[in-house]
C-alpha cells in the first residue's frame, strides 16, 4: 500500500450540495474582494468552461448540460495585490451540473505554483473530501479496484462520480493524522462501469489508500 504524503485540510463544507467536510473548523468566508475577482467574466467562463469540459468527458452525448449552483470551498485565505488579484491561496469552485436526467458535483480547484503562477485543474467529479495529489494517489487504487469487472489489458479508465460515505468506526479519532473515511468511487472501465469502495486512513505522514475488490459492484445498466 502507498502511503502519499498528504495532510487533509478541507475547510469549509457546501452545505446545499451535500458534500461534507473532513475538518474541524469554522468556514472561511469569502471575501467581496475575492468574491469581486471570481465575478469577473474571464474567471467564470474559464470555470464554467473547465466544468462543461469534465461533463462531456463523463457524458459524451450530452454537450449542453446546464449550472445550477456554484458555491466556494477556501482551503487557504488568498492575498491579493492592489489590482484585486489574488497572488496567492488555494480555494475550490464547486457547482451542481445538470443534463440529459443527470447531475455532477463538478469542482475547479484554485493554487499557485511555487512560482508565483496561478492554476485551474479540474477535480474529480462528485463529493470526495481528498485533496487533488490525494486524488491523483488514489486513481491508481480505483483502477485496481475495478480488476475483475473490466475486460483484460483494459487501458480506457475513467473515474466519473465520487461519493463520501462517511467516517469508519475504527482507528483514531483525532490528532494529526484525523479519522479514516470511506468513499464510493464510480468507474468506467472499457465500456464496463462499477463502484469501487475506497478507504482512505491519514496518520501524521500521510494517507494509506486501500481498494478491496471484494466490496467492489458492478453498476446495474
């Protein structure tokens, strides 16, 4: 099992999306100046067209879902310069996608580079609290989990919804490394999908990922 180094530090929790937060802290409101920046039209087409970009990867037949919601996650409070720039931080945009009788939690997270640069890389669709390395350690764990659903050899993976399930009964409680958790991760693999189950367990040098394929299903068509 990989052990990625990682220290959870979700913040705040979307509360009308349903997604829940691994911290124990109060919200981080967002400032009118941050607020004010992520108003600006280049910034909600560059979102909006980073989230419609996801759903067609998830939903190749149907191009024109609509945004019904778009709420903010502040993970790090942003500086910003004198022009109402942040210069530096880390927040996620989350919204509620809908088309074609379908709906994603879609999420862009906000960084900057040690440089100075500031990004925008899409997440993972859905309500799983990792962060995005937490995420990227994970996917090998959920291509795995699919093993004795997808055909052999099968190169075609793609992760399509997460889900929290919640926090496991087991190992502690609180310190450094917070509680262990389980999610639900939705996976198409080669034209077969399935739900993977994966459990995540921080300590104070990172986050053991397991993927048992015993509790792996397959997604009924």
């Amino acid at each position: 099992m990989m052990k990625p180094v990682f220290l959870m530090r979700i913040i705040a929790a979307v509360l009308f999306l349903g997604l829940v937060s691994a911290a124990k802290a109060d919200p981080i409101p967002m400032s009118p100046e941050l607020k004010a920046f992520l108003m600006r039209p280049e910034q909600r087409q560059a979102v909006i067209g980073e989230m419609g970009q996801q759903w067609r990867t998830i939903f190749e037949n149907c191009p024109s879902p609509k945004l019904q919601g778009m709420n903010v996650l502040i993970s790090t409070l942003p500086k910003l310069d004198s022009d109402g720039t942040p210069v530096s931080g880390e927040w996620r945009m989350v919204g509620r996608v809908e088309g074609c009788g379908e709906t994603r939690i879609l999420s862009v997270e906000y960084l900057f580079t040690q440089d100075g640069q500031m990004k925008r890389l899409a997440l993972l669709p859905g309500t799983t609290v990792a962060n995005l390395r937490l995420q990227h350690d994970a996917l090998m764990y959920a291509a795995a989990g699919m093993a004795k659903l997808s055909p052999k050899d099968c190169k075609d993976i793609k992760d399509i919804d997460t889900k929290f399930v919640g926090f496991e009964d087991t190992g502690p409680t609180s310190g450094a490394g917070g509680r262990p958790w389980t999610e639900e991760w939705t996976v198409r693999a080669c034209g077969v999908t399935g739900i993977v189950t994966m459990h995540f367990a921080p300590d104070p040098t990172g986050t053991t990922i397991r993927a048992s394929l015993s509790e792996t299903r397959p997604v009924n068509p």
